[in-house]
C-alpha cells in the first residue's frame, strides 16, 4: 500500500494534497478526533509534521447545496 493511501486510511482522513502555493502536505480530516492518528502515521511514514496542514473539514452538506467550513488545526 502506498504512502497515500495510508494516510488516507486513518479513520476520519477525508483528502490528501500537495498544496504548491505554500509547499505543504494538507490532510483533510472530517473531524478532531483523526488528528493524533493522522499525527502518527505520517511520522511513521517519515513525513515531518512541520511540512503539513492537518485541517479539519467536517461534512456541511444541506439540502442539496454544498458548504465550506474549514479549520487549520496544525500547520
């Protein structure tokens, strides 16, 4: 399994990119609760927690219309 989809194994991962703009990883994460097993697996992975944006994005889907509610837990 590769290293994206281990990450996006953890429960309560929702997406994973690149971010080019500021040269970070973004996990998305559907609520707080993900963050410190997201946190493990990526220093697993050897991936250094200061070159990620944990960020929770929890479902905001109401009759039919799409909202955004994001919030950068770590950066």
């Amino acid at each position: 399994m590769g290293a994206r989809l281990r990450v996006l194994s953890v429960d309560g991962a929702s997406s994973l990119d690149f971010d080019e703009r500021v040269g970070y990883l973004r996990v998305g994460l559907v609520d707080a609760e993900a963050v410190e097993t997201a946190q493990a697996k990526l220093e697993n992975l050897g991936i250094p927690l200061d070159q990620v944006i944990l960020q929770v994005e929890p479902p905001a889907i109401a009759w039919g219309q799409w909202a955004v509610r994001t919030r950068v837990l770590a950066a």
